[in-house]
C-alpha cells in the first residue's frame, strides 16, 4: 500500500494484517520514530509507539517468523537493545527484552515458548543463550552455546524443530543445527559438513516456523554458487541450482578437476599466523616460479571469504596463482581478529 507509507520509511511489519509499523528520518538528523498506522485511516493520525532521542542509535522494525511478535531494534556501532510486542495485542507498549548497556551487543530470535538470544555479554566471540518469554533483563539469559575464544557466533533462526546457527570457525563460515525435543529444549547439534578445504556457506533463513528443510547457500573458490535444501530430519543435503560456467572460447569447459584451492599461512612481522586462501590450476607449482595476484582487505569486520569468482579463471587459466590474505581488521578469526587490525 504504497500510498499510505511515507517516502521517509525504512521498514514495515504487520499486526494481524490491520497494523503496519514503519521508522522515518528526515534530511536533517531527527530522532528515529516508529509509529502505528491503522489501515484506511488518515495518515496523519499515526500513533507515536516508540521515539529514539539518542542521534548514535538507528531504529528498525521486523516481525518474528512465528508471527508472533514485532521486534522493535535500536542499535549504534557497539550497542543494542530490543522490544517485543504481541502481534495478539498491537495497539500494546513493547516491552524491553533486556535495556541497553554500553558495549553490548545482542539479538533477540522468538522461538515459540522462549527467546533465544545472541550476545557479547562477557563473549568477544558472542555467545547463545535463552530466556524466558517475559525476559526483561540480561540476568534472566541462560547459556545454551557457551563462548569459545576464536568461535564467532553470528546469528541464530528458530523454527519449530531446531534451531540453525551461523558462524566463524578457522576462517570459514559455518553453520551449526541443533535439534528441539517435545518441550523445545535445544539440544546437542552438529555441523553441516562439507568435504571441500575452503568454502563459504550460509543459511539466509527460512519464512516459514514450521518446516523440514532449510534452504543453504554455499561456495567456494572451486565451485560455482549453489542453493541446497538441507533436511532438519536426515542431514541430507539436496542440490537444488548451481550457477553454470559457459565455455570459454580459448580454454574450453570448465572443469574443476583442472584446478586446486588450499589454505595457506603467512606470518606477519609480530609473529601472527595470516590465514591465505590460494587457487591455481593444478599444474602450476608454488615456488615462486608462477605470476600471482594477491588480495587483501581488512576493515569494519568484513570478511574475504573463498567465494567463486567466472572472471578470475581467465586469469587461473593463464597460469597466475590468485590469493586472498585474510589479514587482521576483519572477521574471519573472530571479534579480536577485527579488534587487532
């Protein structure tokens, strides 16, 4: 309904299909404002629900995926804090899952008869935990993935049966399923597996709560981007699209047998091992005999993952070794890998 949102909205989330939250801000710097709009109604009589007066937080607005709650957020770089609000109760006053406190980071995924919660709370690499529905305070969170040092935790989706969890792992990404029994109770999980060296993988996270299978995104520097279905039930990974590589007019078919990825470490001048990532076809040597273009970025925790790339086996193919060095400033090795650079 085009017509009814402002230009100056950022986000919309719906009520029982009669309400719709949105955020605005003008030109000008003004406090964020989250307002509730009754469908049909004039514009004009939008509800204030929630002002933010602080100018380094930004607000947003999302709907949890068992439709049960609006998530209110408010985030600055190192800070956040959320709000529920019953879908059941929309005109209600969204309540406070935990106040925000300096240099706390955490997120907030409904999970039917609980919340989960990731958080640095004590946790350079994050943690995952649960509290209660009624959660109105840190204190309340209880561990379900204790912190481990060099393990970054970066997102949980709840669905009825399990629970998906994104990662950092050595420099890869991962992704970690753990199994609900008949009260909900998390369960011990596992890895979803796979037999190539270097990869990147990612679960965007299903609309449905209620499902059997999860879609996953995955690649890596040999092969091409690919959808799965992963089943919850079995672990089996179903192959649903990959990206298909046209033949190149001088070199022919793309064969990944023709080349070989590898992790490789370089020791910078303080003694810290540098995660690289290193593709070449499989006939040309490492000893320094072969071209080779290296590449770099470290900065605001983004991370160089070993993604696939068409245009680069125009170089491979030519016999240059192509590089990644995961150096520090990004998130590849966890929050202190970012924290150094």
């Amino acid at each position: 309904l085009p017509e009814q949102i402002p230009d100056t909205a950022y986000g919309v989330a719906w009520a029982k299909n009669t309400h719709l939250f949105y955020t605005r801000a003008d030109e000008a710097w003004r406090p964020y404002v989250v307002l509730r709009h009754r469908l049909g109604t004039d514009p004009s009589q939008d509800v204030t629900v929630l002002t933010e007066s602080d100018e380094r937080f930004w607000l947003g607005v999302d709907g949890s995926r068992d439709d049960q709650w609006i998530i209110i957020g408010a985030g600055s770089k190192i800070t956040s804090e959320f709000r529920l609000l019953s879908t059941d109760d929309p005109e209600g006053e969204p309540r406070v899952v935990a106040p925000r406190r300096q240099g706390v980071e955490y997120d907030v995924e409904p999970a039917g008869d609980r919340l989960l919660i990731i958080h640095n709370d004590g946790a350079e690499d994050f943690e995952l935990a649960e509290a209660p529905l009624t959660a109105t305070s840190h204190t309340e969170w209880t561990p379900v993935i204790s912190h481990r040092q060099g393990v970054r935790l970066l997102s949980v989706s709840a669905y009825a049966s399990h629970a998906v969890v994104s990662l950092r792992r050595d420099g890869l990404t991962g992704i970690h399923v753990m199994p609900r029994d008949a009260d909900g109770h998390l369960r011990p999980g596992a890895d979803v597996s796979f037999e190539e060296p270097l990869y990147v993988v990612y679960a965007p996270g299903e609309s449905e709560y209620h499902t059997p299978t999860i879609r996953v995104s995955y690649a890596s520097m040999l092969t091409p981007d690919s959808v799965y279905d992963y089943d919850l039930a079995t672990a089996e990974l179903t192959l649903l699209k990959r990206t298909p590589v046209l033949d190149d007019p001088r070199f022919g078919p793309y064969r990944p047998d023709n080349y070989v990825q590898e992790r490789g470490w370089a020791e910078a001048p303080d003694g810290t091992r540098v995660p690289v990532s290193i593709v070449r076809k499989v006939d040309i040597p490492l000893d320094a005999s072969a071209p080779a273009l290296l590449y770099g970025y470290g900065a605001y925790e983004a991370s160089m993952d070993p993604s696939f790339s068409i245009s680069r086996l125009s170089l491979l193919d030519r016999g240059i070794v192509y590089a990644i060095a995961h150096i520090r400033g990004g998130g590849e090795l966890g929050r202190s890998w970012y924290e150094q650079g």
